[in-house]
C-alpha cells in the first residue's frame, strides 16, 4: 500500500538535490565505476565498500569528516568507493541486484555478495569506525556468499535455502526466482496451509502470478482472512517487495504485460482509496516505457497521468480520501462521507499535513514536466500541457528555484524567450543561498540571454 508514497519519495528527492544543493564535497572516498571496484576486489582479494547513491555530483557520502582511524581501515582492508547509480540505468548490476531508493552504505565480500547494508546516513567518525567493525565480524561468520557457494556447488537442502531467502530479505535484494522455486518445491501442502510459511514466501518478493506466488497462496481463503490482520507496515513491506520484483522482471524480460501486471497487484493493494490505486496502476507500464526509452508511448501515457494523476486533484481531496483509508471509514469511489465527528477530526488535521499533500503534488508536476522535456522536442500542444502543469507547481511552490528553472526550460523550448528569460532570473535570485547551484543558474540564464540554451 506504501508503494505510491516510495514512487513518490523518488521523485522528490530527485528534486530535492537541486532545491537543496550540498554546499561541500567530501575528498575522501571518490566517485568509482562499480564493475572496475569489483575487478580490484576480485584481484586483491579485498572486500568492498561503498556508498551508494542516485543523486547528483555534489551528493556528500557521510555526516562530517571522516576520522583518521576510518580512512586508515577502508584504505588497507578494502577496496571502497563512491557509486553514483542514475535512475535510468535499469541495467545496472546494483539495480539488478537491489532495489534503490534512498543512499546506502553496502560492504560485501570480493565477489560483490553483500555483508552489511546500512540505509540511514553515519558520521564519518565513531559510527563509521563501528560499521566497518561490525562488517568485519559479520564476515568471519556464515555469510550470503557463503552460503551461495554451496547453493552454486548444487546443494539445496531448505535450511540453505531459507537461510539465503532469509539474507535477500534483510539486505532487500531482489530474490532469485530459480532459488525460491527450489525452495517452495521442498515445502509439504501443510506446510503451504501454514499461514507463517506462507508469509514468510510472500516476503520473500514472488514475482506476481508467478508459479511460486500462486503456491504460496494455495490457501487463497486463509491468506485472505488472515492477512488483514497483519500489522499495516509489515502488509506494505510484503506488497512492495512483490511489486517492485516483478517490476525488476519485465525490465529483465522487456515484458510489458507483466508491467500491466503489477500495476494491477498495486492498484489492488490501495483498496478501497481508488484514487491512489488507479494512480499507482498507471505508474508501472508509464515508468516501463520511459526506462525503456519508447518516446511516442511515454509522451501520449504520461501526459494523461500526470494530468489526471496530479493536475486535475486539489491536494486537500487526497488528503481526504487517505484520511478515511486511514481510518478504516468505508466509501466508494464516488461516495465519501465523514460524519460530523470524522469531519472535525479531519479539519484539524488537514492543515498540518497539506504541506506533504502541495509537496507531493508539485514534486511530481515537476518531474512530469521535466520527461516531457527529455522526450518530446517538437510539439508544441504537449510542451503546452507540461506548461500548464508547471504553472500549477508554481502556484503551490512560488520559492522553489528549480520549478522556475524548469519553467523557463519549457518557455524557451516554444520560444517564449522573453517569459523563459523572466523565470530563469527568478530562479537565480531563489539560489542564491546555495552557492553551486546558483552558479548553474546563472550560466543557464546567459544561455537563454544569447539564445544558444
């Protein structure tokens, strides 16, 4: 259920990196080529570390400096470095192997085979010093990659094989479907009835409607009635990794259908917020065919989801609608009604939260705006649409430098230079407080002034 609002997390911090720059860089830890990384720690038979990242060159790897001791230890005992993954590359290894949408630190053994994932930032001091500690007990123990020898060797007794579907949880990579299927092929009918075996093999991310998800829901009546009462964050973690495995497949496969596919599962999930469900049906075959750069599908899919996805919804009334999702208040996709006691609830409430809602809604206008940029170069009644749906990331978000730099992007691709020109010199004196980023505004600006942009 959560997977709209990580979709939108995406977007946002995309964004993010240029409202809010870093103001300096790290020396230490340079940016690499992961496949090269991996060549050093195959040859000096070292484990790696890396930070890993989707934003851009400025994009600083630790909370303050990095103590002497650290570096010390990441220069000696491993082969380290900064890898900045953009989001379009697919094909990626770290995108084939894991899911990514927020900076990691990944320490894994010679071949590439995790041995610690840590997701939230660490000052380049004590906590540094103590993860690498951490890292190198943890790889004296049974590792994942240990454990894969053995399953490459042809072993395959379940506790190897649950112990591995195990790992591929806790470091949230994607599961091997040949492993999982060997798995579920040693399980008994009661076993499979067991509602704990059964989401345990729902967590371990079945690509939708795949054999193993259907054998994991043998008992569909029982995992029905019973996964309801499941904690909500645990439902969304089981919906998400099932969402985004699938997703990973028909970029694996270039199966467009099995993109159809999980937006259906997603939609599904969202129950009964139609809203967030339909936008979230529409997002995986739309993100499919922009990563699988077919220009003429993008364009006409996406300029009817993010007009009917976002511009065409008052921020307020999706606030509304997950209120009563929240609140387990029953409504239809045509009918909701709060009584007076909900009603109030929700005024006091909808106030503090409509900045997420305005933030959401412009951070995705934004990025809208931007791919109809990057795919469409000649027509103007499309670049017409991104205009309109600029305007209104504008109207909610008038001081964010990077929306009016957007803006003047579209202006002059029509020719409005004289508009594009006016917006570009908003968007310098907006960022102004942030020095690299200002600098690049203002280079934009002599652009559009000698019209050569």
């Amino acid at each position: 259920m959560n997977h709209f609002k990580l979709q939108s997390a995406v977007l946002i911090f995309l964004c993010w990196v240029f409202v809010y720059p870093a103001v300096a860089q790290h020396t230490f830890l340079q940016k690499e080529d992961y496949l090269q990384l991996l060549e050093r720690a195959a040859k000096e038979n070292k484990p790696m570390f890396l930070v890993v990242h989707q934003r851009d060159d400025q994009f600083i790897p630790f909370r303050g400096s990095v103590s002497k001791k650290a570096k010390d230890i990441l220069s000696t005992q491993f082969v380290s470095g900064v890898v900045q993954v953009d989001r379009d590359e697919f094909d990626h290894p770290l995108q084939r192997a894991f899911y990514l949408n927020k900076p990691m630190y990944l320490v894994t053994d010679k071949d590439g085979i995790p041995v610690l994932r840590v997701d939230k930032a660490v000052d380049g001091g004590a906590e540094l010093e103590r993860l690498l500690d951490s890292a190198n007990t943890l790889s004296k123990a049974e590792t994942l990659g240990k454990l894969t020898a053995q399953y490459r060797k042809g072993m395959r007794q379940q506790s190897l094989l649950n112990k591995i579907l195990r790992y591929n949880q806790t470091f949230d990579q994607y599961t091997d479907q040949q492993l999982l299927s060997d798995y579920i092929a040693q399980l008994t009918i009661e076993q499979l009835n067991n509602f704990e075996t059964v989401i345990f093999l729902l967590s371990c991310g079945p690509v939708y409607n795949s054999k193993s998800y259907l054998l994991a829901r043998t008992n569909n009546k029982m995992v029905d009635s019973l996964y309801s009462y499941l904690p909500l964050p645990v439902r969304k973690k089981i919906n998400n990794r099932i969402i985004q495995r699938t997703f990973r497949e028909s970029l694996d496969k270039k199966n467009f259908s099995l993109a159809q596919e999980v937006g259906y599962f997603a939609y599904t999930t969202w129950m009964p917020n139609h809203l967030r469900g339909s936008n979230s049906q529409a997002f995986y075959p739309l993100e499919y065919k922009r990563l699988m750069k077919d220009s003429l599908s993008y364009v006409r899919m996406a300029r009817n989801y993010y007009d009917q996805s976002f511009y065409r919804v008052d921020p307020d009334s999706l606030s509304r609608i997950d209120f009563a999702q929240d609140r387990q208040i029953q409504f239809s996709r045509n009918r909701l009604l709060l009584d007076s006691a909900q009603n109030a609830e929700f005024k006091s409430l909808v106030g503090k939260g409509r900045k997420y809602y305005e933030d959401e809604q412009a951070n995705n206008l934004n990025y809208g705006a931007q791919q109809i940029l990057a795919f469409e170069k000649n027509n103007p009644e499309v670049i017409f649409d991104a205009i309109r749906w600029q305007k209104k990331t504008i109207d909610l978000k008038p001081d964010v430098p990077a929306f009016r730099y957007t803006m003047a992007l579209l202006l002059y691709r029509i020719g409005f230079y004289a508009q594009a020109e006016a917006e570009q010199q908003k968007a310098v004196e907006l960022s102004k407080p942030y020095k690299l980023y200002h600098k690049k505004m203002q280079s934009v600006l002599k652009q559009i002034q000698s019209r050569h942009l």
